[in-house]
C-alpha cells in the first residue's frame, strides 16, 4: 500500500524521511535496546535528544540567547490561557481577530482580564488581514496578540502589526518553520507541533527572558507557569517525550534541505503553482485576498455545495486525501505544509484540471 497526498490542516503530513527513521529506531534506539516511548525522559539518551532539538531549532530559526526554548503540553490552545496568566500584570491585552483561532484566543484571555478587540476581519469572513499599521493599542495592554496564520481561512500576515512598542504575542502554529521569521520582534512565539513539524501533543513556546517571572496571575497553577518549565529546561514533569523526538528529527531534516531560505523558496514554488491555477480557473476560486494568501492553507470554492462534495469525495478516490474545508466554512482547503512535495501539489493542479473539464 501506498502513501497518498495528504492535504490536511492537522495533524498533517510529515516528510517520509523522517518517519523511516523513526520506523528503524522504533524497537532499539541507537543501542539502547529500548524504544524512545519507553526510555526515562532523565536518561542520558534522551537528554541528548532534547538537547539537539533545542540546538537545532535555535539554528533554523536564529534564536537569540535571550530567548527560551519550552517544548510544553496542552496543545496550543493551552497556551490561550496560560499568555494570560503568566503576562497580564495590568490585567489587559488588545487581540486582533483574525480568525476562529485568534477569537478562541481571546476568549480565554477574558476570563483573566479586559480584552480589547482592536481589529477584526469578521465582516468579510475572515478573508483578509486588516490594516495593522495604526491601531488604537490600548496604553495599559500587556501585549497584543495575533494569529500569525490563518489555518481555516488561509490568510497570512505579510507584515507584522505597530504594536506602538507594546508587547507582541504571535501563535504561528500553521506558519511555524516554513520561512524564517525574526524571533526579535516577539516576546512570545508558539506552536502546536501537529500542523508543520511533529506530532499532536507537543507545543513550542519561545519566550523571551524577562518575561518569565513568579509574578503570574494568582491561582495559576504550577503547570501553567513559564518559569516552572523555564528553570527545568521543559523537564519539570515528564514532557510529551517521544513528541519532542519526532519534532528534533524534523530539525535535522530541515536543516539538511538547506534550513529555513530554502523552504520559504520551495514553500512559495508550491503555493504560486496552486494559487496561478485558481487564479485562471474558470471553475474554482480562492477564498482570500490576494496579498494575504498564505503559503500553508489554501482554501478554496466552486461555489457550488454539491459540486464541492464530489469534488472531495473523487480527489479521495484519486489518492488527494483531506482537502474539504473547515467545518465552519465549507468549500475545499489544501495545507500544503513543508513536508509536503511538489509533486503532491501537481498531482493536486493535474486533478483540479481534470474536474474542471468533466464538470463545467
Ligand atoms: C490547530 C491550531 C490551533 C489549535 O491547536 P491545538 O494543538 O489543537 O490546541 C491553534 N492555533 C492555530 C493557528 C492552529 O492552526
């Protein structure tokens, strides 16, 4: 049996490499004679594997040493809560709504403090990412918050928010290590692993130094503290190990394709081919506004329900799995995550060329 395409927004494809050698270390790894699931998370082989992840992410991505590293759990909605928790010292922050992601965000934010809702593309259904370049930040806001990719509604942000100096917290779970990105600018950055880099399970949490203190919202508990996970280097309980691993090869893998230039190069070689194809399609049609188009999620419509559904049902059959859209807005959607080849995305274009002309 075959792999298929696997255009999925998450979990979603990892690059075949990657899980070979997993499969080959799966019942001894490197002569211990255990798998990596079954070794204690304080052995010397696993200390090795945690630490080249964190050495080898701090390569592809150039992170500074004021930043730390926290490879945590919870996903990355847990960290909706736990931002707050640890940061909101005025008890504010302002959100920009972008998306289900980003308003869930902010919902949980409320919960611990007043959230400002300072921009929103709702009215267009999310299809585009607002003018951030003059918002009303609020003067108390502990920071400002965005969601840096769009997963359901494929639209990107080309330029990062004026902040007017305040604080910025990105989740970049669909974004994360698909191009370079200047950590500098942030004082949070994460993601869940699920979308472009590991499996389920295991978040990424890149925090800049002052910000991980003891002075966190009262009643935070232990495991939602920075600084608990900070000062025992994501090894104050036992973290989601074997997630960790899968996430240090794909490291390795990254920066054996050439690291972070080169995959933003073959990222946008993959998205111009689909997007141009839309672009003239007399059948389909992008959802987003051209300069807000991601390179990871590209939704796309007939505009026609039934057609859509056959649309998905016989891609399935031709070996493009996953390529309905969200629940919440129908259509068709194709992550097209790092790992996934060239050849997936023509495989994808040949298909939609074939429907086109049997359906119009
Ligand atoms: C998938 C996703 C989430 C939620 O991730 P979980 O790990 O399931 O909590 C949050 N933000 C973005 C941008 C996502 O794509």
């Amino acid at each position: 049996m075959g792999r298929v395409y696997n255009f999925s927004a998450g979990p979603a494809v990892l690059p075949e490499e990657v899980l070979r050698s997993a499969a080959e270390e799966m019942l001894d790894y490197k002569g211990t004679g255990m798998s990596v699931m079954e070794m204690s998370h304080r052995s010397k082989a696993y200390e090795q594997i945690i630490t080249d992840a964190e050495t080898d992410l701090r390569e592809l991505l150039g992170i500074p040493d004021n930043y730390k590293v926290l490879f945590l759990q919870g996903g990355a909605s847990q960290q909706f809560a736990m931002i707050p928790m640890n940061l909101m010292k005025n008890k504010v922050a302002d959100y920009i709504i972008t998306g289900q992601w980003a308003k869930k965000a902010a919902q949980e934010a409320e919960k611990y403090g007043k959230v400002n809702r300072i921009a929103s593309s709702e009215d267009q259904t999310y299809s585009y990412i607002p003018d951030c370049s003059d918002l009303p930040v609020s003067e108390d806001a502990d920071y400002v918050y965005i969601c840096e990719n769009n997963t359901i509604y494929g639209t990107k942000y080309k330029e990062l928010p004026n902040t007017k100096g305040k604080l910025l917290v990105a989740d970049v779970s669909s974004c994360f290590l698909s191009e370079p990105m200047d950590v500098t600018k942030y004082g949070i950055v994460y993601g869940g692993v699920q979308k472009n880099i590991g499996p389920a399970g295991t978040v990424i949490v890149i925090i800049r130094e002052d910000l991980i203190t003891d002075d966190v919202l009262p009643g935070t508990p232990t495991m939602l503290t920075y600084k608990i996970h900070a000062d025992a280097k994501s090894l104050y309980n036992t973290p989601p190990a074997y997630g960790i691993y899968i996430c240090g090869k794909v490291f390795k893998w990254l920066k054996e394709m050439g690291g972070l230039e080169v995959m933003k190069a073959h990222n946008e070689k993959k998205a111009k081919l689909l997007y141009d194809f839309l672009d003239q399609s007399r059948l389909f049609k992008g959802t987003v506004v051209p300069k807000d188009r991601s390179l990871m999620n590209v939704p796309f419509v007939t505009g026609d329900a039934d057609l859509d559904a056959k649309f998905v049902k016989e891609s399935k059959a031709a070996g493009l799995e996953n390529l309905k859209g969200h629940r919440t807005v129908g259509g068709m959607r194709a992550s097209i995550y790092n790992a996934m080849p060239y050849e997936g995305v023509e495989a994808l274009v040949a298909f939609m060329k074939k429907f086109e002309e049997e359906n119009l």
